[in-house]
C-alpha cells in the first residue's frame, strides 16, 4: 500500500498551489477536448464547403487529429526527460496554435486533414506533459485524484464544446470554429509561460540516448501493470472514440435531430464528468482497482443491454441518451484510474513511459473508433456491438495486469504457488 508520505506534494518544486495545479492540468487536457468535439456540428458544413461527399468521409476530421496526436506522443517523453517539461509544452502549444490557424485557412479538404493532423501533433505534448507533471509530483491514491478532477473539466468539455461549435456556427463560418482553438491555445500558453513551474529536478534529466530511451520503452512496454492498463484504455479509449466519430450522423440521420445534438451530447458527456468528480471524491477511500473494476463490469453490462435495445429495432433517441449516458457514466471511473495504475511503476521515467502509453492508447483507440465510425449502417446497432466488444476486450487487459484477480491490488498477500 503507497504511504501517506509517498503522496504528498514534493516540496522542492514551487508553483501554484493544489487547486491552480489542477485547473493548469485540466486545461492542458480541454484543450485536447475541445480540438475533437467542438467542431463535431460543423462537420456537414465541412463537407459541403470543401466537397465531401461521403458522409463516413467527414469523419476524417476528427481521426486526422487523433492519429496526429498519438503517433507523436513517442517523441515527447525523451524530449521531456532531457529538456525539462515546460520548453516542450511551450513548443506543443505553438503547434497547436498554427495549425489551428492553417485549419481555419485551408482551402481544401486534404489540406485540412494535413493541418488537423499538425494540430494533434502539438497536442500530444500537452498529454505527454500533463501526465509527467503530475507524476513529477505526486504518486499513489493522491495523484489519482489529481488525474481524476483533471479528467473531470477534459470529460466535461464535451458537454459545452458541441454547443460552442453550433454556436460559433451561428454568428460566424465554420473556420472560427478553429480560430477559437488558436485563441484558446495561445491564452493557455501565456499562463502556463507565467505560472506553471519547471517540475522536473535538474538531477532527473535524462540525456537522449538510443540505448537508455530502448531500455526505457522496453520497461514501459513489458511491465505486466503499466502494459495491461494501457492496453485496457486503448479499448475503452476505442469505444469512445467510436462514440465521437458517429455521433453526429446517429443524431442527424438515424433520429433526425439535429436540434437536440448538443443537448443530448451534452448529457451524455456530463455522465462522464459527474462520475469523474465522484471519483475524485471516493478513490483515496476506496481505491482505484476497486471503483474502476466495478466500473468496467457495468460499461459491459449497459453496452451489451443497449446494443439488445439496438439489434431489437426498439431504439429511440431516449433510450440511446438513457443508456448511452449510463454506459459513459462509468467509463468516468475508468479512464482517470486506469491511467493512475499504469503510470504508478513507471515513475523514474515518467515522460518515456507517458509517451509510450499515449502512442498506444491513442493511436490503438483512434484506429478502433474510426473502425467503429466506418460501420455506421444508418442504425447504432454497429457502435453498441463494438462498445460490448471494447469492453471485454479491456476486461481481459485488465485480467492480465491483475494475474486473474479484480477489486484488490495483486501486490496485496500474493496465494502461495
């Protein structure tokens, strides 16, 4: 069990204090947030002022960005480890901005894709940083309640970005919908430049080594914990992304209401953000494997119901927000501590192990989700059955990380051989 001293602040790196250090986190994480859901309702506006004309086609906008964000993200954690945290993300932050502006110039559809994919690369340090900072600082039950009311403003964007979006649509083209993150990204980087401290100790860099970033990685990737939780959160990170890529056409073309778009997006998102804040407040009581296994356990439970309701052909917009909504309730107490326990071993090098564990989940869950999205048949039935099939396939990850035990940490009073 990690002591209570082991999850302290470390006093030798100043800066904000525990509430500021939260919101810095969280905003590196909306960030992230608001450059994939924000523009989910100009998608049919894309696609018809730059000559789309597959509507499966569109959803490029958001896989572009999420590839670009997870392939990247390998390269950030060596660079952090040598350089320190803070010139990184400065530099992460400057490519998210110009590439916003490129989006919001882009003249034609393949540009946009090749500017949206620029944009996911400055913002893979944003994820990368986010994750080493707080490991720089906390470890154990403490920084999953860091990760956990972090996640809580990066799920809960989701509830206002969509309407953000549709708002901007109304006063202005589809192109500001990018300005708006370039105006985000440069004010987030001017409080970062003045508040947020360099937070990795000067006797902790690493130089950039091909032998100590392999040995490094192999660490990352073979640690049966951090390697079993990872592959946990690619699933479920699929299943979300899934979500994302076919939400718009299910409320566009399967319901037709494209009115209640946002609203029901909305709701959906805000299960997730109520249930990240409920984590925050249980898990140093509770625990992380404990809340997230029971979790899990109901992400499959509702996933499978709804994609019954689905197959059925009883589906009404209602019961995709009831059950949509249930199902992303728990994934609220998923993602934070899934990602805690795969970074707990992985402290002496938290930015490599970040990089590593973020260009899996990713690149793993972008690919599932635009597999997810490519479906879409003109019924949910295609998102609900991969939902169900994510989910137990992050059920046996998680099996694995725990040698076949759930609820209880595995280091607990091993069985005798």
């Amino acid at each position: 069990m990690t002591s209570p001293a082991a999850d302290i602040d470390k006093p030798a790196v100043k800066g904000p204090g525990f509430p500021e250090f939260v919101a810095l986190i969280a905003m590196m994480m909306a960030l992230n947030a608001l450059a994939i859901d924000s523009m989910l309702p100009a998608l049919p506006a894309i696609g018809d002022a730059l000559g789309v004309t597959s509507e499966n086609g569109r959803q490029w906008v958001i896989t572009a960005y999420l590839l670009g964000f997870g392939v990247t993200q390998i390269i950030y954690g060596p660079l952090a480890d040598r350089f320190g945290r803070k010139p990184i993300l400065m530099m992460g932050l400057g490519l998210y901005v110009l590439f916003s502006v490129l989006a919001a110039f882009s003249p034609t559809f393949e540009l946009l894709i090749a500017a949206r994919v620029g944009t996911g690369i400055g913002a893979a340090a944003l994820r990368v940083l986010a994750v080493s900072i707080v490991r720089d600082r906390y470890a154990g039950r403490t920084m999953a309640r860091v990760m956990s009311l972090s996640f809580l403003v990066f799920l809960g964007v989701p509830v206002l970005a969509p309407a953000l979006g549709q708002l901007i649509l109304t006063v202005a083209p589809w192109p500001w919908v990018f300005g708006v993150l370039a105006v985000g990204g440069a004010a987030f980087a001017l409080w970062a430049a003045i508040r947020l401290p360099e937070t990795l100790h000067p006797e902790d860099r690493m130089p950039i080594q091909i032998d100590r970033i392999a040995s490094a990685f192999r660490e990352a990737l073979t640690n049966r914990s951090a390697i079993g939780y990872t592959l946990a959160i690619t699933a479920i990170s699929g299943a979300l992304f899934g979500f994302i890529n076919s939400s718009q056409q299910i409320f566009f073309d399967v319901f037709h209401e494209p009115q209640l778009f946002t609203v029901v997006f909305g709701g959906v998102a805000g299960g997730i953000a109520v249930a990240s804040l409920l984590n925050a407040r249980l898990v140093e009581r509770l625990g992380s494997r404990l809340i997230s296994h029971t979790a899990l356990l109901g992400f499959i439970t509702f996933s499978a119901i709804h994609a019954a309701v689905a197959l059925s052909g009883h589906e009404t917009i209602w019961t995709f927000a009831a059950l949509q909504a249930l199902t992303m309730f728990c994934f609220g107490f998923i993602a934070g501590n899934f990602g805690a326990m795969a970074m707990e071993p992985m402290g002496h090098i938290a930015g490599t192990a970040s990089s590593a564990q973020g260009f899996i989940s990713t690149t793993g869950g972008a690919s599932l989700g635009f597999l997810i999205g490519q479906q879409f048949n003109g019924s949910t039935a295609p998102m609900t059955i991969g939902f169900v099939a994510l989910g137990m396939t992050a059920l046996v990850f998680v099996l694995f990380a725990e040698r076949g035990r759930l609820f209880k940490a595995r280091n607990r009073a091993p069985a005798p051989s």
